[in-house]
C-alpha cells in the first residue's frame, strides 16, 4: 500500500534509541522529513547517518532533555524554523518509574511530567499550526492498562488515553488524528536492561501468544499508517501492538 507519506513533516520525540528509533528510520524510510529529538547528540547523529543511507533525506538533529522546562518551547520553534511546519508529531519520549507506596512527591511529579506533561506540551506547541494547515497527526506511544504493581509511569500514561481521546475530539474537524499505541514487551535498551534473558524467555512462552518479545519496527509499522492520509478515519483509538500480551477483550 503506498501511504502517501513522502514529503511530509514529522518530529519524533525520544529518537534515539528503541521504540522511537524505530519510529524515525521508518518514516525516513517512507520520504517524511524529519526532526528527531532527544538528550545524546552522538545516537541521533548515527540514526541520521542510517536514515541517509537507506535514501532518506537528512533528518534535522535537536538535542534537548524533554525533562528541561524550556525544552518544549525550544523544540517545537525549532523543528518549524528548519522545516517550515510541523504535521506529524509521534511522543515517544518517557520511561517506566516503579515506585514504593511511600515514594515522595517529587518522584510521582517527575513521573508524570516525564510521561504526560510534556508530551501534552509539546502537542499544544505545535497544534495551531496544524489547525492552520488543515492537516496532522499526533501518535502517542504510552502503556499498558494491566500494572502488575506501583508504577507511575502507568498513572501517566492512562492520562495520555484520556487526554488524547478527549483532544481527538476537538481537532477532527480540522483534518487531525490523535491516537495511542501502547507497545507490549518490544526489544529496546530499556528492555535488556530490566528483564534477564531467562524472564524474557519465560514470559515469551508462556505469557505472549506469538511466543516472542516484539521488535521496534512492529510499532514503527502501525506508526507509519497511523502517520499517513490513509488512516484518516481512526482517531482517539487506543491500538495495543504486543503480541496478544494484554487479556482484556476491549
């Protein structure tokens, strides 16, 4: 299916590695001129090397910490002064935050800001201009629904549902989507580093239905049509890619 991608604009935000990374190299893929975001200069650098490579054009490189207070405003002037506009904008920025039931507040603060706040911020930053062209796409990666304990990035990304759907709701008339992907267990860096090799191949057998942890370009690949005019009727929808992992019917 052709997805009618090439030329459009796209900022992707935790670009650098994982899920996100994957994201980036398959929009380039697809003809999207790119800004990537994240906090290490040197892994953006090789995933632009990598999206030139494979005939991409060259993506615009923006290094900033999403956690930075200034860093939304920065990001969103900066990916419209270097690509004229903004009409694809995948939030792929966050991280898991375990946390005991006596954590402190700032923990559950750094949690949500991480996880929802700046997303929804960066959202806000670019949606007039979208509202302006008469065209976008907001795609956020967020969670599962099913926490096994206390983790606050779970909070944070049930409000990323919520928020979503309710935008949805606002901007459809103006030719945007906002819909969510919640990932299943996806091999990344975050992934190798807090599951050992015998749970992951526990939980593959026993827990996943397809019987093996994902790869970044299974989300990436919804993303892309997600991304694309061809998805034009599917808005505020929660789209779980994980392998059958989840065990709720809805």
């Amino acid at each position: 299916m052709e997805l009618e991608l090439a030329g459009r604009t796209a900022v992707v935000t935790g670009a650098s590695m994982g899920i996100g990374r994957g994201i980036a190299l398959a929009l380039g893929a697809e003809g999207v001129a790119l800004a990537i975001v994240a906090r290490r200069t040197h892994l953006l650098r090789e995933i632009a090397d990598e999206i030139v490579e494979a005939g991409g054009m060259p993506p615009h490189i923006i290094v900033a910490d999403i956690m930075d207070e200034d860093a939304v405003e920065s990001v969103a002037k900066s990916a419209i002064e270097r690509m004229g506009h903004v009409e694809i904008l995948v939030n792929c920025a966050g991280g898991s935050r375990p946390l005991p039931i006596d954590a402190p507040e700032e923990s559950w603060v750094e949690a949500m800001t991480l996880n929802f706040t700046r997303q929804r911020q960066l959202t806000t930053a670019l949606l007039a201009q979208m509202i302006e062209g008469g065209w976008g796409r907001i795609i956020n990666i967020t969670g599962k629904s099913e926490p096994e304990g206390l983790n606050a990035a779970f909070a944070a990304k049930a409000a990323m549902h919520a928020w979503a759907k309710g935008l949805s709701r606002e901007v459809g008339k103006f030719g945007i989507t906002v819909n969510s992907v919640p990932p299943g267990r996806i091999m990344s860096e975050q992934i190798l580093r807090n599951y050992t090799p015998e749970h992951r191949e526990r939980q593959s057998k026993h827990e996943i239905p397809v019987g093996e942890y994902g790869q970044p370009a299974d989300i990436a690949n919804l993303v892309c049509f997600l991304a694309s005019p061809r998805a034009r009727y599917i808005t505020g929808a929660v789209i779980p890619v994980d392998g059958g992992l989840r065990r709720y019917s809805f």
